[in-house]
C-alpha cells in the first residue's frame, strides 16, 4: 500500500544557446508537487538529465536540446536549443529562443515551461530572442541600437529545499551589441555581443545557455543541467535505500534529498 506522500521538485536540463546573433535555450520543462504517493518496497528510478552544448562558433549552428529529467512517473521535458540563422529553435519543456533571420521560436509544453522570443533580421543589426523560461516566454529582439537581443524567461522560485531558489529560466539571446546586456535570468546565460562571448547556464538550475553574439568568433553558451529534489517530514521513517549519492539534509520539518545525478530511491 501507500508508504507516504512527497514533494517533489523536477527540471530538466535546458537547452544551449544558438550561434552568430543566436536564440538563447530554452529552459529545460520543470515540474513540482506536494503530494506524491509513494509505495513501500517499490524502486524508483531518478534521472537528472544533462544539459545541451551550445551552437559551434564559426557558422550558424543552432544550440542542442538538452535532457528529459525523471522522478518515478514524472517526467520533466528537455529545453529547447535556441536557433541561427535559416535554423529553426527547437520545442521542449520551454521553448528556444529563434535566431535572427528566417528562423522561428520554439514552443514550450503546458504546464512545463513557455516558447521562446522571435529575432530580428535588421538593416544594420540583427538579433536573437530569449529562451523561454518556466516562469514566462522570452524576449523578442528590438531592431534598435543599445541592447537589441531578447531576455531570457523568467524561472521559477521554489522553496523545497528550505531556501529560495531560482530554476529554469531562458537564455538570453545573442546580439549585435558591444556589451553583455542580454541577460538570462533564474541561472541562465548571458548572450553575447560584437566580440563578447555568451555564457552557460548554472549547473544543476536546468536553466538555457546564452546565444552568441554577431561575429565568428564568439562562442555560445550550454545550458544548465537538471535537478531532481524530493521531501516529506523528518517525522517519516527515511527511505529503505538510496542510489546516486543524494544529499540529505534536515531543515523546516523536512527531510529533503537532492540528486545532481542519476539514481533511485526506495521508501
């Protein structure tokens, strides 16, 4: 029969950015609870899923998916790779972010995450949009001189491990600009400029990679990988077993168990 009830907290890993005024990656599909049955005796196979590389620099290569995360039944859906010129952005958990000319945004999956921003193909620059985040879809390019590349999505705060955090948010998109001003947000990464590389997303928050700026030479960025988190009350007996190195910690009534890597879990 049922054991007990857990919280749970699923991302997956998000998606890397796209190259040469790139889309930024979408964040990986995120997914939370409060209520889970679990069963005694049963194994339940947790998977954290990795997060995708970035768009090689040198051409217009679009940014790789990233991997579906999974609790038992649970399944949080990968973040779309942001798009490059001619090159679609992929659909996931949230959507990437379309690079800057004839290229269209991804979707994201109800419930998981929002679609990624539209580029911009301007008479003197052009731009990507922003990942879309768990939170918000992202930013469109603005064909204006200053900061031109789509925001990033927003994320999601959750407080399941006792403390505020921020997952899944989109990267932002890379642009014709001499600054990072194309943040990510939630731990997604920058998109770069004219000459500034972008950044990847923050390990573990399954956020998007930063899309690339305009030039040759500057790279993307990759996206974040997932997290699998669990709870139930201190009061509970603890699992039976554990695979995968989980952190346990006790905090609020709680006893809380993070995996950064595959495993499972027995109650």
């Amino acid at each position: 029969g049922v054991t007990a009830t857990v919280e749970y907290l699923v991302v997956a890993g998000g998606g890397g950015g796209g190259a040469y005024s790139g889309g930024g990656g979408g964040a990986g599909g995120l997914l939370t609870a409060a209520s889970f049955a679990v069963v005694a005796g049963t194994s339940l196979t947790v998977t954290v899923g990795a997060g995708g590389a970035g768009g090689a620099a040198g051409g217009y290569n679009k940014g790789s998916v990233g991997v579906s995360s999974v609790f038992s039944s649970i399944t949080a859906t990968y973040g779309g790779g942001g798009g490059a010129y001619l090159a679609n952005a992929d659909t996931g958990g949230s959507g990437g972010g379309a690079g800057f000319a004839s290229s269209t945004a991804g979707s994201g999956t109800s419930g998981q995450g929002f679609a990624g921003g539209t580029g911009v193909n301007g008479s003197t620059q052009s731009t990507g949009g922003g990942g879309g985040g768990s939170g918000s879809i992202g930013g469109n390019g603005i064909a204006t001189d200053g900061v031109l590349a789509g925001i990033g999505g927003a994320g999601t705060c959750s407080t399941i491990t006792g403390a505020r955090v921020f997952y899944a948010g989109g990267g932002g998109g890379g642009g014709w600009t001499t600054a990072l001003g194309n943040y990510g947000v939630a731990g997604g990464g920058n998109g770069g400029g004219v000459g500034v590389s972008a950044t990847s997303a923050t390990a573990n928050t399954g956020s998007g990679g930063g899309g690339g700026g305009s030039g040759s030479t500057t790279t993307t960025g990759s996206g974040g990988s997932g997290i699998v988190i669990i709870r139930y009350p201190a009061n509970c007996a603890p699992p039976t077993s554990t695979t995968g190195n989980p952190q346990i910690r006790y905090a609020d009534g709680y006893q809380i168990y993070t995996w950064t890597s595959n495993g499972t879990v027995t109650f």
